[in-house]
C-alpha cells in the first residue's frame, strides 16, 4: 500500500544524481508483474528545511522492487533520494517500479513549490555553466564546418572509466590528476591529424538556462533524429556531475549507439570558455572509457580570430653563402679535398615540405624507403670535391666502383652540377635512388657544418613545396678525409728534397701561406726539389719543415691549422692529412697516412690556414723542409 506524505517540493535538485539505467531487481517470489497497489513509496517535503517546500525526499519502502524516480531535473534508483529545488513551481515527480514480472508505471506525483531558494544554485560552477539566475550560455562542440577546434585540439578525447573531474578538489581524492582508480590514461588527438573521430561540419547548439529553472535546449544539426529538445538539467557540484532530462548534450554520430545513457556526464572542467563533459563508452564499442565531449561559448566561437601560425621551418633551410663560400665548404678550399658520405648511421633522407622535414633517423622511412641495401652502399660509399689543376673536381666511390669528373655551382641557387651526366650516391632500382647530375644545397648552417653535415636535394615536387633530400656528412673514415692534430717523426725510408727548390707565399692567393714541394700545377712541375719516382710507399708520408722570418699583424689570430695534401699520379689515394697548428717560427711535423699505396705524385703542398694574412711582411720568411719519410 503507498502512502505518500507531500512535504516539499523544488524545481532544482542538488545532491547526488544517478541513474542506473538497466539493473536486475531481486527476483520475487511471486515471479509475476505486481499491482501498483502493492508498490509502498513515501514522497515527502521537508518544511522546515525549506518553508517554501524546495527539499523533498523519496523513500521506497517496498523490498525486492527497485524504483526510478525522474523529479524532472534528473533521475536517480537510489532507495531513498533527496532533492533540493532551486525555483518555485508545480514538478511532477514520474516513478517506474521494476519488479520481477516487469516494470509498473506508478501514478505521478505532483508537488508544490512556494519560493525560490537560490542558495541551491549560487556557485561558481552553476555560473560557469548557465550564466548565472536569470541568464543563459550557449555552448557548441569545438568542431565547426571549416574543420577549425578553436580552443582544443579536437571536438573529443578519450580518457579510462576512473578518470573524472581534472581541476582537483576537496571532494575528489584524485586531486588535480584526474585519477580516482586504475584504470586511469588519456589521449588527446588533434581532430585535423585524426579525422575519423568525428565529422566535420556545425553541430549546433546547446543553451543551458537559470532563468526561471535549470532548463536545457538543445539543437542538433549532425543527428537529424535528435533534432531539437527541450529538457532540463542539474549540476551536482560536489559530485562533479551533470544529469539531464529531455535533452542531450552535442555529441558526434560516430559515438551515438557506443553510450548507453547521454543522460549521465562526468564532469571534466569548466571555465568562463571551456567545457568538458564525459559519458562512459561500453564494453562492445572498443571496450569501455570515458569518452569526453569538448564544447566552446558561442561567445568564444564568434570572437575568436585563428592566430597566425607561421611555421618554423628547419633550421639552415635554404642558406645564403658568400661569393665562393660553398665551393670552400664541399672542398675544403683551394688546393684541397674533402670527402663526403651519407649519414647511413643517422638521419639520410627527408621530405622538407615548406622547409620543414619530418624524419628523425633511419628508421623513419624504414624499410620502404632507407632500407638494409642503402644501409650497406651508404657504409661503403663516398664523394670527394676538390680544387685542383685549375678545375673543381670529384671523386665518387660508389660500393667499390669508383668515378671521377669536374663539378660547377651556380651560387645563385646552390646547385651542383656533375659533368658527363653523374649522379650522387645511388641504389639501383631503388625510388629514392638520384635520377639527375645535379643537386640543390637546401639545407645547411655554416658554422657547423662539419658536425651537422649537408642536405642535397634531389628532386622537388612545386605542387607539394616539397624537397627530397640526402643528408651528406664529413667521412673521417676514409684517406684524406679529416683528422686530428699530429706531429713528431717516425722510422721510415728518408727523400732527398732539394730545399733550395721549395716554393714558399701565398701561392693561390687565398690568404693562406703554401710550401711547395711538387705541383704538376705550379712552378715546382718544371724545377723541382725531389724525384717523383722516389714517392712511393704503402702506408704514410711525412714532412718536417721550419719556418722561421714570421711576424704577426696586431690582433692576428696567432694560431692556424696546418696540414699536407697529396695526390699520387693516378689522384688514388689523394686527400690532406692529420691537422696540426703552427704558432709562427718553428719546427713542425705534418703527416699524411692514405690507407692505401701511392705511386708518384701529383699535388705534394704543405698549407697553413689563413697565415698569410696576419703576416706583416710575407717576403722576410724562410722556410727549409728538414725531412721526408714514407713509409
């Protein structure tokens, strides 16, 4: 038998709102749907709480039966509820008993609210929300039809079924983390890397109203079956929680059969822009989460500008070089040689669209682009550009076949060409194989070069604004490829070298002070101090020289690196030996080990960097060549 005593009526509930929305009630003994008569419920105001009757509370006093109450500003099973109104008014609280032979609708009640108490809606968070009494706040999913998330990164994120309200707490152990369990993790995708979370296009509205009751209307243009609603709703502010009746929230189509109830929302955060609300995703749809819906002001919306994002393109992207710059930096200067390879180890290739590139290592395009077979050619490959005989020069070893030829650069737009229709570093067959004898320098900072290489871009896509690059670093590895300080003598087979013979200045006119003991080249090709036929050994050259008649400007720089080049009569091996650092007068020792034996000589020059320049008077230094060892 019911028994209802009306105490208290509200138009807005605060206190804590669930709704199960399916759950299995204990099984009656009588296993048949029951009468209403027999369904024992109380529905009671509570006056002296509130005179205006705003607090009721529900109680069902019937075992084995469960009840649904939706007091219009929410729904709860609980077996005793209560409710606070905010707003004066006539609410008819609706109430389904679910027996063991079914549901059994009950009769409605209907209450009276004399007064308004706001109290039950004065905090930040109903402000937040609604506006404020007696105002209202439009809000739209963060997705318009231009594809544009205007405050997050996307219209949905995805977060574990215990993450919860992220802006911490009294209430909340989790604090400031989000995190009330173990099953706590999240990921934020941007909405224009990850297209397929939800539709492009305008989802409509969604007005949440305090102005003469908790009321929700909502307008959605992406489901047509949803269409308008008009509803109500109610922020729980301690639980952090939104019920609605009537109404759901925007959401995408893409989710709408993966939540059981949009009805129940987590609240996630708010702000005076921002809003985020998360329904639970079940089991069958991916398994479960917390599927969390972004939404914005329209206000927000309306006024916001995209800001200008330039992007920041890689640094080096299209460098500027002095007059000659480039050829000094893939030769080393005249009269020199470096050699260069891909960086197989590093990062080889990219794709630079607008001067941004997107690899990081090999393994970025691994394996249908760089790949095990590149990897191999890049380990035993190189390129070498020098200046010599007047000419640019290169020499390409490409997986033991070598090649050689002259190179030109147009400064204006840092090309390089190769003669006689050469190419870079290859794999045959490959498509990222070099199909043409030229290259564009697109990447490169001058001061680093040495560490951080050169990028050389094969082929250009206009439509794209994109550059297929090789990264090309210094190879230390190979004869004549770099080295480090040295000095001191050796053992070896000493050669007689007339020093009455050497040729000492600045030869190339480059600033750099030149002992030159034999230049096919310069003027030692027609008097020269040694006998070529004597330059033939199998492991190193070396060279003991004194300097003596030197005088530096003021503010020289004082030091200067020093090293031999040698060519033998076939330029193989040819390249500059170890780095050394001459002072001023002296006695020095520079050495060359090629790695693999020379026969005769072509180019035997002994260069002190930059030298020449800081002298005060370049015709008062001697110098004598002390020894040559081979060995």
């Amino acid at each position: 038998m019911k028994n209802i005593k009306i105490l208290i009526a509200s138009f807005l509930m605060l206190g804590i709102v669930s709704l199960v929305a399916s759950c299995d009630p204990e099984n009656h003994s009588l296993g048949k749907t029951l009468d209403k008569s027999d369904i024992d419920f109380d529905i009671v105001q509570d006056f002296t709480t509130d005179p205006g009757g705003n607090t009721v509370i529900m109680t069902n006093n019937t075992p084995g039966v469960t009840l649904t109450w939706d007091y219009v500003t929410g729904k709860s099973n609980k077996a005793k509820e209560t409710v606070k109104y905010a707003f004066k008014g006539d609410y008819t609280i609706k109430i389904t008993a679910v027996t063991a032979g079914g549901l059994v609708e009950l009769d409605p009640v209907t209450i009276t609210v004399t007064d308004d108490n706001l109290s039950y809606v004065d905090d930040p968070l109903w402000n937040l929300l609604s506006g404020g009494v007696g105002n209202s706040k439009t809000w739209l999913l963060d997705l318009d039809a231009n594809g544009d998330s205007k405050y997050f990164a996307g219209p949905m994120y995805f977060y574990g079924t215990d993450n919860a309200w992220l802006e911490g707490g009294e209430a909340w152990e989790g604090g400031d983390t989000g995190c009330y369990g173990d099953d706590c993790w999240n990921w934020s995708p941007d909405w224009k890397g990850n297209q397929w979370i939800a539709t492009q296009g305008d989802y409509g509205t969604m007005t949440f109203s305090l102005d003469g009751g908790p009321f929700l209307t909502t307008n959605h243009l992406m489901i047509p079956s949803y269409g308008e609603e008009s509803g109500t709703y109610f922020l729980d502010i301690d639980a952090k929680t939104l019920t609605t009746s009537n109404a759901t929230i925007l959401h995408t189509n893409e989710n709408d059969a993966c939540v059981d109830n949009w009805g129940i929302m987590k609240v996630f955060s708010i702000t005076e822009n921002s809003l985020q609300l998360g329904v639970l995703r079940k089991d069958s749809c991916d398994g479960p989460a917390t599927l969390v819906f972004n939404f914005i002001t329209k206000e927000y919306s309306d006024n916001w500008v995209p800001e200008e994002i330039i992007p920041e393109q890689d640094e080096g992207f299209e460098p500027t070089f002095a007059s000659g710059e480039l050829l000094q930096i893939l030769t080393g200067g005249p009269a020199a040689g470096r050699f260069w390879k891909l960086d197989g180890n590093g990062n080889p290739v990219d794709w630079l669209a607008g001067g941004i590139g997107w690899t990081t290592s090999a393994s970025s395009s691994y394996n249908w682009g760089w790949n095990d077979t590149w990897t191999s050619i890049a380990d035993n490959s190189w390129i070498r550009f020098d200046q010599y005989g007047g000419l640019q020069n290169y020499y390409k070893n490409e997986n033991g076949v070598e090649s050689t030829g002259t190179f030109t650069i147009d400064e204006a737009t840092n090309e390089v060409f190769l003669n006689d229709s050469a190419m870079l570093i290859a794999n045959p067959g490959h498509f990222m194989s070099p199909t043409t004898s030229s290259f564009t320098v697109i990447k490169a900072v001058s001061e680093t070069f040495e560490t951080t290489g050169l990028w050389f871009g094969t082929s250009y896509d206009a439509a794209k604004d994109e550059w297929f690059a090789f990264h090309y670093v210094i190879n230390n590895n190979v004869s004549g490829g770099g080295g480090s300080a040295g000095g001191g003598g050796s053992s070896g087979t000493e050669i007689t070298f007339d020093t009455s013979k050497l040729v000492i200045g600045d030869l190339e006119g480059n600033g750099n002070l030149r002992l030159e003991l034999y230049n096919e080249y310069g003027s030692t090709a027609a008097d020269s101090g040694l006998n070529k036929a004597d330059l033939a050994f199998s492991n190193s050259i070396e060279v003991t020289f004194t300097l003596n008649g030197i005088t530096l400007n003021s503010g020289a720089v004082g030091t200067y690196n020093t090293s031999m080049y040698y060519a033998d009569a076939d330029w193989n091996p040819n390249g500059n030996g170890d780095v050394i650092t001459v002072n001023g007068d002296g006695t020095y020792t520079v050495k060359y080990a090629p790695g693999t034996a020379a026969d005769g000589v072509v180019v035997f020059v002994i260069d002190v960097v930059g030298m020449a320049t800081d002298i005060t008077d370049i015709t008062a230094v001697t110098a004598t060549i002390d020894s040559v060892v081979v060995n």
